[in-house]
C-alpha cells in the first residue's frame, strides 16, 4: 500500500489527518534509462527485438547476456591499452546482473541470448568425447604392445640371460590425455573453477539462472577464500592454488565472465549486508546493473522467431570463437629474451582516447561526488568496464587493430545506461525505509480513524 497525494486529500477532507500533514513519500526506487538500443552490435538488435516482442519482456534480459557472452569470446584474445604510453590493461571479461521479479521472462529471455554459447560448448563436449574414445583406444593398443615386449624380453633372458633386451624394454611413451575446451560453466566449487581456468587459460563464461545463491555463498567467512579467488578473476592476473592433495595448481591469467539474473529483495538485502561491513569488498560492485522497469501490458505475440536474425548472431558468435591475436592486429608485450608475452592487445584510435579522456575526466569528478561507499565503488568500475565495452564492440563488429571513435561512442551510451541502473541499486535500501513510513502512515490512520 502506497500513500499517495490522493490519500492525503481524502484524509484530510474526512478530518483524519491535519492539512500539515506530511508530504508524500518518495518513490521507492529512481528512474533508470532504457537499453540503448542503437548502442548494440549491429548483428545483434534485431534478435533482440525479436525476442523481447514474443516475450514480452524488457530487451536488457536479452542484450546484457548476449553482450558479456560475446564480450567473454573477445577476452580469450585481447585485451585493450586505454593510455597510449602505459602498460594499463583491462580484459574484456565483464559481469552482468540481470535483476526483475519472478514471472518476468529473466530466465527464458537470457537462455535465448546464451544459445550460441551453448552450441560452442557442446560442440566442444562432442569433440572432447571423440578425442577421449581414441585415447583410450591408443592407450589400449600401447599397453598391449608394451606386454608383447616384455614376454618377448623375458623368452629371450630365459634363452640367453646376458641378451641385450633394452630395446625390447624401450617402452612407449603415452600420449598425451585431450582437454577439454570450455566455453560456459554452471554449478561448480571455486577450487574446480580453478582447474577448468588452468586448462582454459582464455577464460569461460559462468552462467547462474539464479545468482542469489552463489553471492549468498561467498560472503560466509569459512568461504573467504573462494571470495578472495573470485575477485581476482574479474581483475585478471595470475593466481596459484596450493592445496594438499591438489597439489599446485597455477592459472596464468584468471579471465572469468558473468552473467546471471537476481530478484530485487535478496539483491538488495546483499547490498544492504556489504554497507553493514560484512563482505565489503567491492564483489557486488563489480556487476553491471540491468534493473529495468516492469514491461507494460501484456499482449499476445503468435509468430514465428526470426530466423535470419537468429543465423545472424549465431554466425557472429563464430567467428569470434575464431579469432587470432594476428588477425585482430593486436600488440605484444615482449620478454628480456625477445619472446612475447601476456595478453596481446589493441589501444585505441587517436580520436576513441581523446572521447576516453573527456568521459574519463569528467566521470572521475563524478566519482568523488557519489552518495555513499556503495555506489562510489560501482563507479569506479567503470574504468574497466568502459575499454572492455567499447573493444567488445569493436571487435564484435568485425573491427580490427586501435579500436574506433564509433566503437567508443557506443560504450558510452552504454555506460550511461548501465550507470543509471547502478544508482538504482545502491538507492534501493530505502525501499524498506519507504516501505516502513508507509506501514506507519497507515496505522497512524488508523488508530486516529478508531479514535
């Protein structure tokens, strides 16, 4: 129950309430900005728009996976240098939060989005189980001949013991298990991230239908490491475990993309926990917001997918599974011996870096200004996520070497938008403060109606 201007009339004119009463109480949560649309990839908009029509949906549970999905395809390859000097580097690994009410096409509008994903990962399990059915099967053979040889060593000895057997005994070496490539991971303890992390050194993508659980989990003190772990995966960087049993475990760029979808309450009961100093460390701050409005009405939308819109991003999706450091012109950074290493990478064109350094002049003012702990640790991340969006646009484009002024422009938008989206989540604690007024309003009524 809200009160309204028109609660207050009809109060006042029934004499329940003095006419200095309070004024209306204020919206439980500040507007945000709609999807840029014109911002999206221009392979992507019209499956977006495709799919948001049939379900009735907002197209921000559509574009968001779909961009940090293809933005974790281009972090496998390159990452981009904002500065033309400095060896400041941001990956394009990006987390997103899709936020909304139960019933409100979350789930079905991301499974859409992540579709490619999910055929790259299960044309990788299919060639996984290929390669592991003929590993056996070598393996098989050479333990096989490895015992012909050791009878045959043995008939000889028992014949001659002083024959010269070492070649018989030359055993074949195994060859080498196949990895399996991953693209997407669900449900897995962080000490497994890790492993899958090592064998996929250029990062996957971990899809969470529902996040509430995973963040809840982290901020448990006996899950501290696993928090610890995590933070660094959105940074990048090395990271070793050393467990007993595990043994050393070293993964030599921790590259880790998020997405996944949340309800209102539980995300901003863990905003809430993270300003009470529990687990304030920067973990919920390093999402990008999508809390849209509710769609308006519903209608009835009987029509077939687009098909060409459908084949459109699927074809993208692709070709950037496809993609070489060489082939994007990326740079190296190069060792004492001449060798290169690191994550190859792009900076961007002369007219992008000054637009950057205009946005970044003018945001870091903005920064310092923020209301609160919370949302000024959301803007600050922004520094990463405004390079990573703009080479993912770049890049998914079909762009290749210093990422343009358009790419840039976009990111922009972008970053308004998912701004917006941030200030409403690091609003949204007064909603039980509104609420509460609200509940007390009421019975004040009440009790003076009953009086």
């Amino acid at each position: 129950m809200s009160a309204t201007t028109e609660d207050l009339t009809r109060l006042q004119a029934a004499g329940v309430v003095r006419d200095e009463a309070p004024l209306p109480l204020p919206a439980e949560l500040p507007p945000v900005e709609p999807f840029p649309m014109a911002a999206l990839p221009q392979a992507f908009a019209p499956w977006v728009r495709d799919v948001t029509e049939r379900m009735h949906c907002p197209p921000d549970f559509v574009a968001v996976p779909m961009l940090v999905a293809a933005a974790s395809l281009v972090a496998r390859h390159v990452g981009i240098r904002p500065q033309q000097n400095t060896d400041w580097i941001e990956r394009c690994n990006l987390w997103g939060l899709i936020v909304g009410r139960p019933g409100i096409m979350k789930s079905p509008a991301m499974s859409q989005a992540l579709a490619p994903m999910d055929r790259l990962e299960g044309r990788a399990a299919e060639l996984f189980n290929a390669q592991q059915t003929q590993h056996q099967a070598e393996a098989l053979a050479t333990k096989l001949r490895t015992e012909e040889r050791v009878k045959a060593a043995r008939k000889a000895l028992s014949k001659d013991d002083g024959a010269d057997v070492t070649g018989l005994l030359s055993l074949e070496g195994e060859s080498e298990a196949p990895t399996r490539l991953r693209y997407v991971v669900n449900d897995l303890t962080y000490e497994k991230l890790g492993e899958v992390l090592a064998t996929n050194p250029h990062g996957v993508l971990s899809v969470r239908d529902e996040m509430r659980g995973l963040l809840l989990s982290l901020t448990r003190e006996e899950n501290a490491p696993a928090r610890a772990f995590y933070l660094q995966a959105w940074s990048g960087g090395r990271y070793t475990f050393d467990r007993i049993g595990r043994g050393t475990v070293t993964i030599e760029d921790a590259r880790l993309s998020i997405i996944g979808g949340i309800q209102p309450g539980p995300l901003s009961d863990l905003v809430q926990q993270a300003r009470r100093g529990a687990a304030d460390d920067g973990m919920i701050e390093r999402f990008l917001i999508a809390w849209p409005d509710a769609p308006g009405e519903w209608r009835e939308v009987d029509r077939l997918p687009d098909s060409q819109g459908k084949r459109r991003v699927s074809e993208v999706f692709q070709q950037l599974d496809l993609l070489t450091p060489d082939g994007l012109e990326a740079g190296w950074e190069f060792d004492a011996e001449g060798n290169p290493r690191g994550l190859p990478f792009v900076r961007f064109a002369e007219d992008a870096r000054e637009a950057f350094g205009e946005w970044r002049s003018e945001f870091e003012r903005t920064i310092r200004a923020a209301e609160g702990e919370g949302l000024e640790g959301a803007l600050s991340k922004f520094r990463h996520h405004v390079p990573a969006l703009a080479l993912a646009l770049h890049v998914i484009d079909g762009g290749t070497g210093s990422v343009g002024l358009p790419a840039t422009l976009r990111a922009l938008a972008l970053a308004e938008y998912f701004e917006s989206h941030a200030r409403r989540l690091h609003s949204s604690g007064r909603r039980t403060t509104v609420r509460a007024a609200e509940r007390s309003f009421v019975i004040s009524c009440g009790t003076q109606q009953s009086q």
